[in-house]
C-alpha cells in the first residue's frame, strides 16, 4: 500500500513539472513575437525621420566653417637651481609645431626674444636652441636669477608658462684675521672677523681646539664670547684660550673653512701626569711634568723647598719638548716627600707638587653600572683592600667591604680590580663609594668617591605554555540533508 502511495505521488510531481515547461516555453514564444513587432515598428520610424531629414537638407552645421586651431603651450613650468658658471636650458614645447606661430620670451618685464629675433643686446649668454623654441643661458651668473616667460603670441588667447632660475654661488672666505695677528698676552682681548661671500648669504659656526686642552674640536657658543654679524669678540682671555680657531661659512650652495692659531703669552702653566707616585727603596722612579708656554719656558726640581742640582747622583733630569722628567732612586726613607716641578718665563713662574710615597695608591676609581673599577700600584706587598660605601644622604653611614686581593703579583707592581656592588644585600637608591688600599708600609688615601646607582634585582617570571588544539566544527550542510531525505525515500520504498 505504501509503494502505491509513494507512486502515486511521484507520478503528481513529473506531471507538475511538466506543466511548468510548457508554460514556460508558451511565455518565451510571444516575448519573442512581441519583440519582432516592436523592431519593425522602430525600422518604420527610423526610416521615416530618415526621409525627412533629407528632405529639409541635412544638418545645417556642415554650412559653417571649421573654427581655428589655437596653439598650445605642452611643457610646464619648472624651478631650476644651479651653481653660478653652469648652463640651464628652459624648454616650450608648442602645438601644432608647424603652425607658424609666435612664441616670445621674456625675463621679469624685459623681453629677450621675439621669435628668432633678439630683444636684448647686452645678454650674450642667452639664445635659442636651433629648430625648437627653448631658451639657453650659458655661464649663468648670480644677475641671470628670476623668473623666464615663454608666450604664444595669439590675438584670440595668448598663452604662456613661466620658470624659475635660481642661481647660487657656494660660500668663500675672503678674510679670517684675529686681533694683533693672534698673538696676545693674557687679559687681552681678542677679536676674530670672518668675511664670507656667496648666494644664498652663508651662515658662520666657530669652533676651536684648545691648545691645553684635551678631546679634540669644542663649538663655541654665547658662554665663550659675543657674537656680531661676521665677527666673535672674547674679553681677558687666559692661557686655557690658547689654541686653533675655526670659521665654518655654510649654505645650501655648499660649505667653507678657515682656521687660524691663537697664541696667548704670559706666565706658563705646569701640568702633572700623576700627582702621587708609588716606589719603594732602590727602585727608580719617573716624576713627569709638562710646562707648554710661548716663549718656552725653564723648568726646574725641587725637594721639599730644595732645588735639584742636576749634577746629582742620586737624580737624573731630562727633557723632551715641553715635558720634563726627574728620575729619583731612593736610598732610605727620608729620600720619600714631595717633590716640585716649577717652570718660569719673562712673564712669571708656576709649579705643581708630585708625592714620591711606599704607601699604595689609588687611580682610575669609576663605576661601571653596579660595579667598581680601579687600578692599585703598590711596590709593596699589598695586605687590604676595603670598599666603603653609604647612602646618598645625609644620614647616610659608611659600611665596609673587604675586597679580596690579588692572587698573583703583577710584575709591574699594577693591579687592575673589579668590585661588584649588587651582591652586597644593598637597597636601590644611590650611594657614595670610595677605596683605599694597604700594603707592608701603611693604608693609602681615599679615594675620591663617586656616585653608585643600585637598582632592585627583577625576579624572573614564570610563563605557563598553553596547547591549543584545533577544532572542527560539524556543520549540517545542503548536500548532507539531501542525501539523508534521499536515503529515508530509498528506504521506505524497499
């Protein structure tokens, strides 16, 4: 019974679709038949307006002449800028380019061509480039700068571009002179003029290299000296002012430098390479100074107030330049004290003191992050070495550190060390430190301190990894709820 029903139904369905073809194909057959009687209808009446319009003669616009082609300028206005001495071409390209027509060119309000004709006598850098309109200046000067007009002269619509020519001329120091030649005693004062010339007008920068100082080329800015125009004034100036000076003219066109040296005379001025030495008894030490002065000055030594005869067994003085060195051996422990470099010239006299110690001594004391850095020279046998180190306040108090020693003695009697201070359970914050040493004779001096910046240890952190599997979403599709509505019909009719 079930089978027949299922027939039955299916039978319904073929004769439904059926049905729907046939009207379907009925409805396409009298679109087109209406199609074909409305093409006819609009060939009549295209036919019709046809006849008509021959009949009235046709289109009265063939009756009127064709209008005048006007010329056109196809090349567009551009800025040129050069170097004064090159050459620039300026390009007007016109249409139609055999038309005969007129084109002028102009500079500002003064007309340089007219066609082929020259309207300027005095300009001989200026012409036309053969078989073209384009305009060429040949070694352009600064005067040849302004604005070029190409025109098309046409009674009915005159046309025209413009271009710009910007000549420039690098920067060129004419003149870098200093007061007195540059040679001055001290507490003069001292004038520098640096002329420049060149388009666009150049700016001036100063710079100098001290003569005594160290590092290499410093600016030189309101704090130096005064500042006028093409000029730098600087009033008593000393000896540290002694030194090469500089003149930088720069512009867009390009750069110039001028230097020149600056001497200041007057008394000399001693330096020391080390302020303490460390020796022991029967070892030979070198105490250097160095004394740079115009006129060049006499050095001489002194003990403890007393001069060094040169002529002594027990010193030996060389020189070299500017620098002088005293070569001590000492026999006994009285031969230890201070020692004097002093150098003198017409102009007066100056000296610095050098300490020949057994005692150790401290240089190069500095901080690298939250470590401490030194260097300890010590003849001796070294015995301590202590850090001490307090907070950055006033309430601050010193806590000692005692740092390891040297396990090997470095033959020339020079310790490089490395202390670090971020194991030493100190809170963040800043902190004074400083060092000193002891070896067989006594305790050095302290050190000068320095600034320490502990910052709290950051405690790692532990990351958990996270798996993400993929999924799969289960979609009922189209095709999945056909085939299961094909399989219950299957089934059914079994």
């Amino acid at each position: 019974m079930e089978l027949r029903r299922l027939s039955i139904c299916i039978a319904f369905f073929i004769l439904a679709v059926i049905s729907q073809c046939s009207e379907a194909r009925h409805s396409l057959q009298r679109r087109a038949s209406d199609y074909e009687v409305s093409d006819e209808m609009l060939n009549d009446e295209s036919n019709d307006y046809g006849t008509q319009n021959d009949a009235d003669g046709g289109n009265d616009a063939d009756d009127e002449d064709t209008p005048e082609v006007e010329g056109k300028i196809l090349t567009k206005g551009e800025s040129y800028r050069l170097l004064i001495g090159n050459s620039v071409r300026l390009e007007c390209r016109v249409s139609p380019a055999d038309a005969g027509l007129v084109v002028s060119w102009s500079k500002e309000q003064k007309r340089l061509f007219l066609g082929n004709l020259p309207q300027d006598s005095e300009n001989k850098r200026a012409s036309l480039v053969h078989n073209s309109n384009d305009l060429l200046i040949k070694d352009v000067q600064i005067n040849d700068t302004g604005r070029y007009t190409c025109m098309i002269m046409q009674a009915s619509n005159p046309v025209s571009i413009t271009h710009v020519v910007i000549v420039e001329e690098p920067p060129r120091i004419t003149n870098f002179a200093a007061t007195a030649n540059g040679n001055l005693r001290e507490g003069n004062d001292l004038l520098l003029t640096c002329d420049v010339t060149g388009t666009p007008k150049p700016s001036i920068i100063w710079s100098r290299q001290r003569k005594y100082g160290l590092g290499g080329t410093e600016p030189l800015g309101e704090a130096n000296g005064v500042f006028t125009g093409h000029t730098f004034f600087m009033k008593n100036i000393t000896k540290e002012d002694a030194g090469i000076y500089y003149c930088y003219a720069i512009s867009d066109a390009g750069n110039a430098t001028a230097m020149l040296t600056v001497n200041v005379i007057g008394k000399p001025r001693v330096h020391v390479h080390h302020p303490i030495v460390n020796t022991d008894i029967n070892v030979e030490a070198q105490l250097q100074c160095a004394a740079h002065e115009e006129p060049a000055p006499h050095i001489r030594w002194y003990k403890d107030g007393q001069l060094i005869e040169d002529s002594s067994f027990q010193y030996t003085i060389s020189a070299n330049g500017s620098q002088s060195t005293l070569s001590v051996i000492p026999r006994r422990d009285e031969d230890f004290g201070t020692f004097t470099c002093e150098a003198i010239n017409p102009h007066g006299k100056h000296n610095k003191s050098i300490d020949l110690v057994q005692s150790p001594v401290i240089e190069n004391f500095d901080v690298e992050g939250p470590k401490l850095t030194w260097t300890v020279h010590s003849h001796q046998p070294l015995e301590e070495i202590e850090v001490q180190v307090k907070s950055n306040d006033e309430n601050g108090e010193w806590k000692t550190f005692q740092v390891p020693l040297p396990e090997v003695k470095d033959p020339t009697h020079e310790y490089e060390l490395i202390y670090p201070l971020s194991d030493k359970s100190l809170e963040s914050g800043s902190y004074l430190a400083t060092v000193r040493a002891k070896n067989s004779k006594s305790w050095s001096y302290h050190s000068e301190p320095v600034v320490v910046q502990l910052e709290s240890q950051a405690q790692p952190i532990q990351t958990a990894s996270v798996f993400r599997s993929d999924g799969y979403s289960l979609r009922p599709t189209t095709f999945a709820v056909l085939s299961t509505t094909f399989m219950y019909v299957l089934v059914r009719m079994l």
